[in-house]
C-alpha cells in the first residue's frame, strides 16, 4: 500500500485495525494523527534521551505524575518491549521532534540516523487512550469529527521541577456539551494512569491560553455553541521541559502522533 491509499483510509477502518497493523502503516510512511487509530488499545507519548539525562526525567515524572504517568520504559539501546511487542520505537510512531539544547532541530519520520546505543526511552499515559470511553458514554471527540490534531497548550501550571528539569503543563483541550461534562469528569477520572480528570474546566484565561484558536500544539477546533472547553494534562509536558531546561538531546513524538501500544485500554481502567 503506498502513502497515498494509506491516507484514504476511513476513519472506521482506523479504528479496526490492530496495534501491530497500526504501526506497520506508520513504519510505511504514514504520518497522520493517531486519535481514532485502534480503537481499544491505549495510546503513549514518548520522551527518549541520554542515559545520563534519564535519572532527571524518572525524577520529574515522578513528581508529576498527573501529566507524565510513565506505562514503560525501555532500556538504553533497546528498541522494543512488551507494549509494543515485534515493533521498533525508531520507527512505529507516525512523527517524532528532535531537539538539541531545548531547539527543535528536526521533526523526522524515523529515528534511525539519530538512535544512539545510551539512549532510554519512557513511553508516557497519552489521554487519547481514553477516548474510546468517552465516545461509549455519547460524547463526541470534537478533534476527530473534524478531522484534526487535538489543540493542546502550555499553561500558567508549573510542573515539579526535578533535577536539571522544569517548565509549565502542557493541557489538552476537548470541548465538551455543557450537559455531559459531569460524565466527561466521571470517565475520565477511572483513567489515573493516562491523565485521569480534567485539571480545568471553563475559562481558558485562567490557565494562562489567551486564545484558544492559537494552540501551542496541535490544531485549533470549533467549539459549538453550549460547549465548555475541558481540560486535561498532556503528556507533552516533559516535551515543553525540554524546551525550558534545554538538554543537549532529547527526541519526543511529535505531539498527536502517537505510539500505538499492545496495551488494552482497560489495563488502566479502576473500578
């Protein structure tokens, strides 16, 4: 299949296929967001760097546990593991950003020139895992019916800094009837391990985002009328660390550009 009929494929024929599948388009050249791909199956942000730099990220992820909740982490060198089993973390996510002292410096399709045998990989709770609860409960994901990156911003919330490093929360943001958020809230809170409740509700001015059609990340949505702008931690928030702290090397998915994980969703689900 090439990269033209694999981006004509339907929305609900993403949603079917499996993991493994998944990744095989994205290592094929396919480079769209992932909301919507494999239904069922969580998704995960990704952080890689240097060995010497990774004790600082465990630290920081420790104490932010609510943005960055850590499902794995790979070992330096390695390229796989049990979420994402027969696959290859250089090469099975649609997009990735490399930065060199806190600079984007690339945004490539694999990581094969850039892999280094000392780097260490977490793979982090990504809330587009559970959206597929959100969509059984009757609430429309605003960013997959049209089409788009969900839209996701730096906020006024400052992380617990750790080591070498610091830097605000990054939030996602789903507009959500005013009549369901109160379900959106329950959901979503039974998912801890993938950013759980919203950290904000309302008034974006509040969190610091002047205008919700300028995104830091992602892309902007429509937000119909009687829709309250919900939102959630993202795990892009080590990616905006990185930007403040200023590393020598960190490499991150590009933001929406998810890896797919073997990992069902309700493996995350509490009672």
């Amino acid at each position: 299949m090439n990269v033209k009929d694999m981006q004509s494929i339907l929305p609900e024929d993403r949603a079917e296929l499996s993991p493994a599948q998944a990744r095989e388009l994205f290592r094929n050249g396919l480079a769209v967001p992932t909301a919507g791909f494999s239904l069922g199956y969580a998704q995960a942000n990704l952080i890689i760097v240097p060995k010497e730099q990774a004790f600082d990220v465990l630290l920081f992820a420790q104490r932010n546990p609510k943005s960055c909740p850590i499902l794995g982490v790979l070992d330096a060198g390695e390229t796989s593991g049990d979420l994402l089993a027969g696959g290859d973390i250089r090469t099975d996510v649609p997009g990735y950003i490399v930065y060199e002292n806190g600079v984007k410096v690339a945004e490539p399709r694999d990581l094969t020139e850039y892999w280094r045998d000392d780097l260490v990989t977490f793979i982090v709770g990504c809330s587009f895992t559970f959206e597929t609860a959100l969509m059984e409960g009757g609430i429309k994901i605003a960013h997959i019916d049209q089409g788009v990156n969900v839209p996701m911003y730096k906020s006024n919330i400052r992380s617990a800094s750790a080591g070498s490093m610091s830097g605000p929360m990054v939030v996602s943001m789903r507009p959500i009837p005013a009549s369901q958020v109160s379900d959106a809230v329950r959901i979503t809170s039974r998912y801890p391990a993938v950013h759980g409740a919203p950290v904000h509700i309302g008034n974006p001015e509040e969190l610091g985002i002047a205008d919700l059609s300028k995104p830091d990340f992602g892309d902007p949505v429509d937000i119909p009328t009687g829709h309250i702008p919900v939102f959630w931690a993202c795990g892009v928030t080590p990616q905006a660390a990185v930007m403040e702290s200023k590393p020598v090397l960190a490499i991150g998915h590009a933001p929406g550009y998810m890896l797919i994980t073997d990992a069902k969703d309700s493996a995350y689900l509490i009672p």
